[in-house]
C-alpha cells in the first residue's frame, strides 16, 4: 500500500499526517506557535517559528520510516512573508491574514471607485484581509525594502510559497491557483497576475512565484535522507472542500478553525454575489479550473482559543462543550465575535467585540453558549444569502478542531435548520491535501469514498427558539455597525 505525506500549515499550529492509499490516517503529529499583536488590529507571526514546527513534525512521523509517494500542502491563505532572494531570510514578520493595519488605504482606494473593477478580476472585496496590501505595507515600512525589490532581491509568498522555498532542494518560488486567488494580484478570469493591480499595489513583478496547477509538480523535499516529491499545494479551506469531497455544483463545506470559512462548489461558473461573499478559485486539477463561492469568517477557533487562555474559563477546548447551556440558551447574553472587526457580508475593520446583556445573574454557562451562537449566527447570515441566490442545500458538511464539539454541532443544526454531517476525521484539510497529492501522482481517488461520519439534525423545539436569538443578534450587530459609522 502505498503512503502519502500531508503537511497542514495553519494560522497557530503545524502538522504533518501520513495517510495511507485508503485514504486512512497512519501517524500525525502536531505543534504549536504563537502569535503576536504589536498593535491594535495588527497580528503577526514569525515565519521561522512556522518553519520550526513544519520540520519538527515532520521529523517525528518520518522516523518511522514508512516510505512516502509524495506530498501535499495545504495552508493558512492570505499571509504574507516577504525574504529575501539571496539569504532565504524574512524581511518583516508574517502578517496573518486576519490583521487590519492597511484598512485606511483600503478605504482610499475606495473612495477613488476601483473596487468594483477590483472584484471584477479577482472575485475579492477590496480589504485588508488580502495579500497585496500587505505587501505594500511591507514594502513601504522595512527600510530599503522598495529598493531592493525594485531590484529583484526580495520574494513575496504566502505560506505555501515560502514553504515550497525553504524546502525544497531546488529553492522553487511557486504557489498554486488556489492561494494566487487571495491575493487580490491574480485575474481569476486570465489565469495569471494581472499587471494592472500589481502596479495599483506598487508591487514589482519580480517578486511574485510561478503559479501552478493545484497537482503540478513544485518540487522535491530533502529531509533526514528522505527524498518526496511535493504534488500537491492547494489553500487550506480549498483543501477542506476536496477533502469533504465536494467536486460538484452545489456542493457545500463550512470549516471551524481558527475562523469560519463556508465555501460552495460553483464549478465552470464565476458567479459574482453582491452581499460580501466573495468569488474564488476552487481548484484547477487535471486542467479543469472549479470557481467557488465563499464566506469568510474571521472569528471561530480564536474565541474558544480566548475564553479558554485569557478568561481562562475552562483548561482545554473539549472541555468547553460542558459549559453550553441546554437548547443553546444563553439567557440573553450577546457576544460581539469582532477581536479584528468583521468578515463576511460586513467587511467592517473598526468594530470590535464584546459581551452585551451582561446581568448580576449571567453565568460563565451563559457567556460560553453565547460566543458559540455567535459562530452559528455567522454561519447563518453566510447559508441565508446563498439561498437568497437559489443555492440551497439540506444537509451541510462541517470540519475543521470546532466540530468535534457535538453540542455545537447541534447548535448548527438548530440555528441552519439543516442537517449537519460531522466527518469521522474533521480534519479535512490535511485529507485534501493528501487527495491533490494523490491525483498529482496519477492516481484515481474518485473510486474512493470518504467515511460516514455523525448527523446531527434539526431539534423542532429549538429552532424557532434559536431564530428569534439570531434576530437579536443580528439587529444588535447591525445598531452597533450603525453607531460606529456615525
């Protein structure tokens, strides 16, 4: 049987998993990095820590010395690191893909009416969320930054690029289609980065990678005398939707990370949705390019992350299931999920979070359950404006650390009033990564059916319940938006 390697890079862990031809997980290994906030709206990461704990899995599952086909990687989009050509060393921290720092230049941009033919090309909102305006910060803070791209000694990737770079025995500097589509810089419509943007950005040429096909061949890893080829590179929520097995139109995944990413299968079609969803680059295998559409949560994971590490409300994750309130009753207790504003359909950098209807009888129960609704309620906003645009769907897949917790499941299952189906591996982004590994070797993973996992289902009882919360949500959401513009 043969055995292929999956490296899942995400925004505060590494992990190295070895599947075998069945698709069925062999040995993992898992480890964690922090990140930093130097300043309000801004977090960053160093791109050596990432690359300390890429290689450190991947040490511990190789030295079990299973023979491997090849590789694939899968990874956090978005964030940008810019290093130098020469030295391979980095510039200026990795700015994650959830910091806010450029959104004043967003706004500029804004005001000039280019967003519109912005979202033409890439599919994308004009936000700092994005690559480019990042690599324009960067470019224009790093001292003598600009004059050495200028001259082509710096190199600007995503996490996979600068992965590929640091890994590879050839030094390849290539990405694949999924992760050029988040940068704002690439037409999704062309295929290729579009010389427009990048001179809006200010960005050169010169330091942008080779893009490739999500199965191309993007070079060979030499590690403790291993020799694996990497066949696959695909961004992490892209790769969850090839992991969940979602190759057809209508076909719908929502991972819980570290945030929330709901994204639906549209195939040849690039559908545009006015409502701040946004138009990405499912997949390009076998030379056949799937669009999809997508909603973009920045808050997820990280609140449990929160509640568990600075309210220390609980010791582990898993033990905050027993603190959800019955039915999902938080007793009137709201939580703002707004630690970097908001993400999809509002697109709003100033906001902030917090608890509202906070009494002398609210419990940390209360406060739990609330910040859980809060996940469900974003889902619901994303599920009820794809409906809006007829796609609709009665059973939704979810993956990702958050669904291991049933009562959440539930909860989605009450808010959605759909049917939730819980994978018995939820982490289908490494799986993803493992299939474009597979299908860049040659190998047919369409014979090949994922495991049936757990469903949860709508409980009557609850749903009317937890709709009039998400209505009070909702309009405490939008008065707070309201105030904030004014």
């Amino acid at each position: 049987m043969k055995h292929f390697l999956s490296i899942d890079q995400g925004t505060t862990s590494s992990r190295a998993i070895i599947f075998n031809s069945n698709l069925e997980p062999v040995l993992d290994a898992q480890r964690e990095y922090d990140l930093d906030y130097p300043n309000d709206g801004w977090v960053e990461l160093n791109p050596e820590d990432v690359l300390e704990t890429v290689l450190a899995s991947l040490e511990q599952v190789l030295a079990e010395d299973i023979d491997i086909e090849a590789c694939g990687i899968t990874n956090q989009r978005e964030t940008t690191i810019v290093w130098s050509k020469s030295s391979g060393m980095p510039i200026y921290p990795g700015i994650v893909w959830q910091d806010r720092r450029t959104h004043e230049f967003c706004n500029e941009l804004k005001l000039k009416g280019i967003e519109e033919s912005i979202k033409n090309k890439t599919g994308l909102v004009l936000d700092p969320y994005f690559s480019a305006t990042k690599i324009k910060w960067i470019l224009d803070n790093v001292e003598g930054a600009r004059e050495k791209a200028e001259n082509g000694d710096l190199l600007f990737g995503t996490v996979d690029s600068y992965l590929i770079y640091m890994l590879s025995k050839e030094k390849n500097h290539f990405t694949d289609v999924t992760n050029a589509s988040r940068t704002l810089l690439f037409n999704i419509n062309t295929m290729e980065w579009d010389n427009e943007l990048l001179d809006l950005f200010e960005i050169p040429r010169s330091m942008m990678p080779t893009v490739l096909s999500c199965d191309g061949d993007f070079g060979l890893i030499n590690i403790n005398n291993y020799k694996i080829p990497i066949k696959g590179v695909i961004g992490d929520q892209q790769a969850a939707l090839v992991g969940q097995s979602c190759f057809k139109r209508g076909d719908m995944k929502s991972t819980y990370g570290t945030g929330c990413f709901l994204m639906v299968n549209t195939e040849e079609d690039i559908m545009h949705i006015k409502e701040g969803l946004l138009t990405t680059i499912a997949y390009k295998l076998d030379d056949k390019v799937h669009y999809a559409v997508e909603g973009s949560i920045y808050s997820s994971g990280n609140i449990i992350k929160w509640l568990r590490d600075k309210l220390q409300f609980f010791e582990t994750a898993k033990e905050s299931e027993k603190l959800i309130n019955k039915n999902g009753d938080s007793n009137n207790v709201i939580f703002l999920p707004a630690f970097n504003g908001l993400g999809a359909p509002f697109w709003n950098s100033d906001i902030r979070g917090g608890f509202y209807g906070l009494t002398q009888d609210s419990t940390i129960e209360d406060m739990v359950t609330a910040s859980f609704n809060s996940i469900s309620f974003q889902t619901k906003e994303i599920t009820t404006i794809l409906e809006n645009y007829d796609i609709h769907t009665k059973k939704l897949l979810v993956d990702g650390g958050m669904v291991q917790n049933n009562k959440f499941c539930q909860m989605l299952a009450d808010t959605l009033n759909k049917e939730i189906n819980q994978p018995d591996n939820v982490e289908s982004t490494a799986l993803g990564a493992c299939k474009v590994a597979m299908i860049g070797s040659k190998i047919d993973i369409f014979s090949l059916k994922n495991t049936e996992g757990k469903s949860f289902k709508p409980i009557e009882e609850n749903i009317e319940r937890l709709s009039k919360r998400y209505e009070d949500w909702k309009s405490f959401v939008l008065n707070i938006l309201k105030f904030n513009k004014d």
